[in-house]
C-alpha cells in the first residue's frame, strides 16, 4: 500500500450542542427556544428571584421631548417600589422592578431601582437598530433574547405587577399580550395593571367604546387602573401587591378551566 492510499484517521466531529452551524441552523431553531426559557429560569432560581413589577413604555423618550418628565416619574416610581421592597426583609428577592432593557422609559425605571439599592433585571431584544442594553441593570440580570414571544413570556412569568408608560408599537403589544392573558385567565394569580399618564391612555385607546360595541365585557374594565404620579401609583402597588404576597408561585398559564368573565 502506497503512503497515499495509506488510510488517515478522520477527526472527531464536534457534539451536536458543541456545534454552532448546527444550532444555528433551521434544525437547530427548537433548541435555541429552548435556551431562551431554561437559562433565565436557571438564573432566577440561583439568585432567588420570585417575583417582578414589570415597567413598559417608549424607549425614545428624552427629557426635552413633550412627554419627557415621565421619564423622571418612571424613575422615581422605580425607586420608591424597590425601596420599600428592600424594606419588607423576606429571604426572597420580592417584586424586582424588570423592565425590556433598552433607553428611554426602561431605563430611568432601572435606573431607579438601582438608586434605591435593590436588584434589577432587563430583558433585551436584538432588534435591526440594535437595542443596547442600559447600565442600570444588575449584573447577571441581563438578558438577551432573539424570539419576542419568549422575551414576553418571561415578562409574564414572573410578574406580580404591570406600570405601563406612554409608548409605541412595542409597550402597546406588551400592554394587550398582558390584558388579554388576565381577561381569558391564562394568568390566574392577583395581577396588578397600572396605566400611568391617563391623559394619554384615553387618547391612545378607548376602552370604553370596546365595551360599548360589545368587543370586552364591562368587567375587563377592571383588569388595569390610570394613575398620574409616582405617589399614587405606589400607594396602589403596594397596597394591592401586600393583600397578594402570600399568592401561590407564578406559573405562565392555568391547568383549569377558568371561569366565564364575558366574551373577548
């Protein structure tokens, strides 16, 4: 046998999860879906994370903008729901201000939070203009996600409250993924919905013409509150937020059948 048809030894090929262009494939897509679930999970276990107040709302926002000052209230709301947070002592990370990450309305409320001395999370989405996170987000409590459905399903995962802030596209798709989950009962533990700044929710949708044509019942009205400052806000969170504490540990969606609030 010549040295040329002497036979070679062919490299091992890597493990499949050791493989990027695997992963990265069309094959590969379940598992990268996969990770978007299982890592946070993982992280919040270990940091003992349980329970979140999820702060929506534009991130183009600047403070010379018509809208800017809820910037300012954004944080000091922030603030105030993490400073009391930090007061109540439990061995549990409770109600964690999680905003989307990014500029604007999430990060003066990552902002705030960081100010009061408590952890914050932010969940990032790559996005073509290329969202960068914001410095005010706890280390190790930032992530980044490429699927938006497993992004809001780690909003609602957690959340034991919702302040949605003036916003566009996104923070109402948010804001409706929410409402809609509370109205057929997918989330079936006490959820607080706060619409802050009610001279621009009533412009931007009117709820009450969707009850009128029959669109929701009268009693999903109920499902969120206008507020106007950070005080009143914060009086309501934490009043409603102390009545819940002893809820059972969130879970994404119900195993029963919830009962009949009224067609959709």
């Amino acid at each position: 046998m010549t040295e040329a048809e002497t036979p070679s030894e062919n490299p091992a090929p890597p493990l499949a999860y050791h493989n990027d262009v695997f992963l990265d494939s069309e094959e590969g897509r379940p598992i990268r879906i996969l990770s978007e679930y299982l890592q946070p999970l993982e992280v919040f276990r270990r940091r003992r994370v349980h329970d979140t107040i999820v702060f929506f709302g534009s991130a183009r926002l600047e403070e010379s903008d018509a809208l800017g000052p809820y910037l300012a209230e954004a944080r000091e709301l922030a603030r105030l729901i993490t400073a009391w947070s930090e007061g109540l002592g439990s061995p549990k990370h409770r109600f964690v201000v999680c905003t989307g990450g990014g500029g604007g309305i999430m990060e003066a409320a990552n902002r705030g939070a960081a100010e009061a001395g408590g952890r914050t999370i932010g969940l990032n989405i790559g996005l073509p203009h290329e969202q960068r996170p914001n410095s005010y987000i706890t280390p190790g409590l930032c992530f980044q996600f490429h699927y938006f459905f497993m992004r809001k399903l780690w909003f609602s995962h957690m959340a034991r409250a919702l302040v949605a802030f003036p916003g566009g596209f996104g923070t109402l798709d948010e804001l409706f993924e929410f409402l809609t989950l509370l109205q057929t009962g997918k989330i079936d533990r006490p959820m607080i919905v706060l619409l802050y700044g009610s001279s621009y929710w009533n412009e931007i949708v009117n709820f009450k013409a969707l009850a009128r044509h029959g669109m929701i019942a009268e009693a999903d009205l109920d499902l969120f509150h206008l507020v106007d400052s950070p005080t009143d806000a914060f009086e309501i969170l934490k009043q409603k937020l102390v009545t819940g504490m002893d809820a059972k540990t969130p879970a994404i969606a119900s195993s029963t059948i919830p009962p009949e609030r009224g067609r959709m």
